[in-house]
C-alpha cells in the first residue's frame, strides 16, 4: 500500500475510534479544514465542519452504547470504503422519534474522501432505513397483523380496493394495451 493509501486508512482507523469512544473533539480533529457528512438514506448533506458537528450532536446522545464494528475495509486511490455493523440502543430522541429503549444492529457502508494532507474531507454513508425504523418499533412488515392494520389505517383507498380485488383504472388500462 503507498505511503498516502497508508495515512488515509490510519485517519479513518482514528475516526472510528473517536466515534465508538463518542469522543466529539476527538472526531471533529479527523477532518481538514472543511467537511462534509452526508446520510444518503434520509438525503441530508451537512456542510462546513460545525455542519458535521451538529449531526454528531444529535447522533451520539440518541444512542449512548453506539458501536461501530469494522467487518471490511477497502482502499481505492481517492477514498477508503468500510463496510461496518452498527450496534447501539435509542436512549435518546432521534430524529423527533422519543427514546424507544430498543436495539438496533445493522450494516452499513461507509465512504470517507480526503483532501491534500489526507485529512477527511468529507463521509457518506449508506444503510437502509426502514431496517432501523423496524428495529426501533416505528414501521411494520405489511404481512404482520400490526403491519396489516396500519396499511388499512393508513393507506385506505390504496389497501381497501386491494382487498375487495379492485383493479384501479390505470393498472386496468395499461394490462389491456399489452
């Protein structure tokens, strides 16, 4: 691995262990002068490093035992990859869902980007959220009672016509033209 390669990895190495230690100073040193963390499942882009410092403000406290476990690291030319499992408990509001008490556990993928000193410029991370949302006690599979009921309370003119074996006129029309 080249000397860069070498130095770009150590830096993330740092950062996980800032995270998993919920050393916020600590975290925030990780990056150059500028930064950005973007949580593509929810579509946010923080930007500036008092950005990235407000994500961690809201994050750490929600989950007091997060735990981040490192199961793949990959090192290209312009970025290092980690694919990770996320673990922890919502002690804490996040994302204006009041603590739940429930565990999560759940992969995720992280990409980290760097600038010229191979400081992190910038992290993106993908994950599926509707994983975290059922772990937390907020979404339902649709095929469980609960699931079922909510469809039906939530989404009746899609669920009741579905039910009563209603073909709605577009999916009607567009079968007859094939």
């Amino acid at each position: 691995m080249d000397p860069s390669a070498t130095r770009r990895l150590r830096q993330v190495e740092e950062h996980v262990r800032f995270e998993n230690a919920h050393d916020l100073d600590g975290l925030m040193s990780t990056f150059g002068a500028s930064g950005f963390y973007d949580d593509a499942p929810w579509s946010e882009r923080h930007e500036g490093l008092e950005g990235v410092r407000s994500y961690y403000q809201t994050l750490l406290p929600a989950a007091t035992d997060f735990h981040i476990e490192v199961k793949q690291r990959h090192v290209a030319e312009d970025c290092v990859v980690l694919e990770v499992e996320l673990t922890g408990t919502q002690l804490g509001a996040w994302r204006g869902l009041p603590a739940t008490g429930r565990r999560f556990d759940f992969p995720l993928c992280a990409v980290y980007t760097f600038d010229e000193q191979d400081r992190l410029a910038g992290e993106r991370i993908y994950y599926d959220r509707i994983t975290v949302l059922r772990q937390l006690g907020v979404v339902s599979e649709p095929t469980s009672l609960k699931g079922r009921l909510g469809a039906l309370l939530l989404h009746p003119v899609s669920v009741i016509p579905a039910l009563l074996g209603i073909r709605r006129k577009a999916d009607s029309t567009s079968s007859a033209a094939h």
